[in-house]
C-alpha cells in the first residue's frame, strides 16, 4: 500500500500532524517505537504544559498555543485528565485521548515499530524500513515527516545536522522524572528552603551526586503526589546507544538517591514512597535538522513575527547547564510571544520531506525555548497541513504558497 503520509515518530508533534493531514482525507501511517502515541509526554513523563499564554491588553492569560494542542486539552478535561491550573495532565489519558483521535481520523498506527532504514531516489524519499516483530517491514508513500525528536529520519537519509551548543555539541542534560506519593505536600512548601540548604550541604559534602542546583518540583493530579523533574545526567551523548543506557543507569542513582534524602531528612516526606520513575529517561536536545532558515536566540528574545510563521511561543529560553550546575534563562515579556518560522521545518535535500517537533532547524539556545510540548503540537499540526497541501498540487514542500497555509490553519483556529 502507497500511504499519502508517512509520520515517523508518535510523540505530540507526529500525532497533531498525522491529524492534521488526515482530517484533510489523507492516507498517515504513523509509526512509533513504543506502545503509545504522546513520546515524551508519556514515556518521560514530561509534566506539566509549559507557558501556553501571554497577557492580551486587558491583562488576561489567553492562549498562544491554539488549534489541536487547545483541543486535545478539552478532551483532557472532559475526562477528568486535566488539573484546574490547566497545565497539570494524566499522562494515562492522555494516551487514551490520542488514541481515540487517531482512530477518529482513520489513522494506521503501527505501535513496536523502530525506524532502521530510508530509501531516496533523487531529491525524494521514496521508502522507510521498520524493525518490529514481523521482521524488517517497508513502506512507502508520496511524503514524509520526521517527528522523532531525535532527527533520525533525516539522520537516516543523510541530512545535515547540528547537536547541541556550537563550541562543543554538548546537548542539554537528560534528565529521568519521577514520582514520590504519600506526601505531606503543605509540610514540603513549608520547610522547602531549609531542605533546599541540607540538599546543597550534602552535595558540597559529596554525599549527593546529582549536580542540578535545586530541587525541581511539580504539582501532582492526584494528591499526595509530587512530581520530580531534578536529576541530571550530563556530558552523555543521547545519539550513543551505550551513553544513553549509562544515563538511564545513572539517572535511576540519582532517583533513588534524591529519595532517599528526602525520606530520611524532608519534612514531609517521611512516609513517602517511591511510585514510579519514567519508562525512558528524557532527552531535550539532541540534533537540529538543517532547514532554509536557523532560529536563532535572537528571534526569541527579540519576539521575531515571521510571515511564514507556523506557531507562536511565550516560552523562554531555559537551558539547563550541559556541563552540572546552573540553569540559563531568559524570560519573554508577559504581553508578548514569538514565531516560528515554516522554513525551519523545510528541509534542504528532500522536496517531499518536512522535519518537526524539537528537531526542527535552529541554534541550541533558541531549542531550549520552543522545545516545550503546546509549540511542538502545534509544529506538527502545521507540518501535516502543509504536506495535505503540498498533495494537492503534487508540490514540493518548499513550494507551497504561505497564504494558503494560514487560511487552512485559520479553519482550525490554529494561531500563528
Ligand atoms: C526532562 C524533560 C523535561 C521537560 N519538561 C517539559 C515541561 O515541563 N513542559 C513542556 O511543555 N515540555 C517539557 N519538555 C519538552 C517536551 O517534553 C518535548 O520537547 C516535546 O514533548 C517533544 O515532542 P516531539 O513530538 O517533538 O518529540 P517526542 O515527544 O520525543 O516524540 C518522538 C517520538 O518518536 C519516537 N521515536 C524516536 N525515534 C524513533 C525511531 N527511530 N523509530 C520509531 N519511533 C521513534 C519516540 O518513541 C517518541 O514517541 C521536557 C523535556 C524533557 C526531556
């Protein structure tokens, strides 16, 4: 079978753009390496939604992150998977929300299924090979979108690419979230400075190896909980299979160590249990496709409107330290939010081919903005856009007409 779409790469930004592109009666074939649509947000146990609004003139929040990614909210909502801060989610449900859209838009999901191989011919990509447990399986189609996070589609098929900062490719660190239950959520806000101190005591002490400067916490769904977002494992390369099996390794250390000083030491945490950490430790940065345009830390900090904008962002740049301690940010004036570009996600040797998500083209420090999951939904619901587009008129993707692209974005109250 011919599929229209091929999307390699189930997390946020390749479900919204399966959607989007089959909500326009295209053939997608999504395939993806685990057993669940949502990547990180489920595997890594990413949570919450980062910074999704900006003040209008009246001061009040309203979104900048619109189309599917507000949607797929609402469906949050209405089953209970939604917190009233409307950034807290239940990673659970929202595997159930993405599978009821994919099976609404008639989408083919092929779940345990791991990209291994690309097949080109001329300046298009013609095939892709999975490994999964019926062997070594092709497909084909007439248009591809790379929403791996990790570019390995594009790596694949010998696009050029960056890793991480300039001087070094030195990648953000990997960090693995975890859970703690039976928590005495008050006493924890309450004494937090003072466990903060012992914390900082016991690292210069040696007897905590987790370089990160604080301890980084979120709200829960469910109460009692607390979410952790406060290992890190630096200096490992994500792209190195043996690297990142070192950094899942170390990471669970760092779990079971932060545990277990705040067990012994927290108020709060006394009766606490250790209920889960992610299935898959959480990778920020890895490679950068290159694109027809770069994003630079200046079109963030200077909140650049392109004419061929595909999302707006109100997120900062935030970049933890890739060398230990330390964590660099910028933050993006209340009132207003910045672009990104389509050409980011065009690449320069394929025609039929869109690059999304966190892999997108742009420096290391404008990826520690857009990298958060409201831009990269809506990075992939402008990819699978511009692809049902680029069908019609049987185009390159690079040739498609920007107008057009926002009046169809415009159907779907997408914002640009
Ligand atoms: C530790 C950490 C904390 C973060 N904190 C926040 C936060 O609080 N809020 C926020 O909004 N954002 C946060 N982010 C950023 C955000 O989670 C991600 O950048 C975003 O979800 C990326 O979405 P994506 O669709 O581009 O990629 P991913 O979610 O990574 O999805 C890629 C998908 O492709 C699949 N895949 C990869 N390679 C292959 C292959 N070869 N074959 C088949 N399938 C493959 C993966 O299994 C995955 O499902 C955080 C990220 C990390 C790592």
């Amino acid at each position: 079978m011919n599929y229209d779409l091929i999307v390699a790469g189930g997390g946020i930004s390749g479900v919204n753009a399966a959607i989007a592109a089959a909500r326009e009666k295209r053939k997608v074939l999504v395939i993806e390496c685990s057993g669940f649509l949502g990547g990180s947000a489920v595997n890594c146990l990413v949570n919450p939604f980062m910074r999704y609004w900006s003040k209008n003139e009246s001061g009040q929040n309203t979104a900048v992150n619109g189309g599917l990614f507000l949607q797929i909210l609402d469906r949050l909502e209405e089953k209970g998977g939604l917190l009233e801060n409307k950034v807290t989610f239940n990673e659970e449900i929202l595997k159930i929300v993405l599978d009821e859209l994919t099976e609404e838009y008639h989408i083919d999901v092929l779940f345990h299924s791991y990209l291994v191989g690309v097949g080109t011919e001329n300046e298009r990509i013609t095939e892709i090979r999975v490994a999964n447990k019926s062997g070594v399986e092709t497909y084909r189609a007439d248009y591809f979108i790379d929403a791996t996070g990790d570019g390995d589609l594009a790596y694949l098929a010998g696009c050029p690419y960056h890793v991480g900062r300039k001087e070094d490719e030195c990648c953000q660190p990997m960090t693995m979230c975890f859970r703690l239950s039976n928590v005495d959520v008050e006493t924890f806000h309450k004494n937090r400075e003072k466990i903060l101190a012992l914390y900082q005591q016991y690292q210069r002490e040696g007897k905590i190896t987790n370089p990160r400067e604080n301890i980084l916490t979120f709200e829960h769904i469910e109460k009692g909980v607390v979410h952790f977002n406060s290992t890190r494992i630096v200096r490992k390369n994500p792209l190195n299979a043996r690297e990142l099996s070192a950094a899942e390794q170390e990471a669970r250390k760092q779990v079971f160590e932060l545990y277990s000083f705040l067990k012994k030491h927290a108020d709060g945490f006394q009766n606490s249990n250790l209920i889960m950490s992610a299935p898959q430790i959480g990778v920020r940065e890895s490679r950068m496709i290159e694109g027809m345009y770069e994003i630079t830390a200046e079109d963030i900090m200077q909140c650049r409107k392109f004419e061929d904008s595909v999302s707006r962002g109100a997120y900062g740049i935030d970049i933890h330290n890739p060398d230990g301690s330390g964590t660099v940010q910028y933050h993006i004036d209340d009132h207003d939010f910045y672009t990104i570009p389509y050409r980011a996600m065009v690449n320069r040797l394929y025609s039929n081919f869109l690059v999304t998500g966190r892999c997108i083209s742009s420096t290391h420090e404008a990826q520690s903005a857009y990298r958060i999951i409201p831009i990269c939904s809506n990075l992939g619901e402008a990819a699978g856009m511009a692809v049902s587009l680029a069908l019609q008129e049987q185009l390159k993707v690079g040739e498609i007409d920007i107008n057009r692209l926002h009046r169809l974005m415009d159907n779907y109250h997408c914002l640009y």
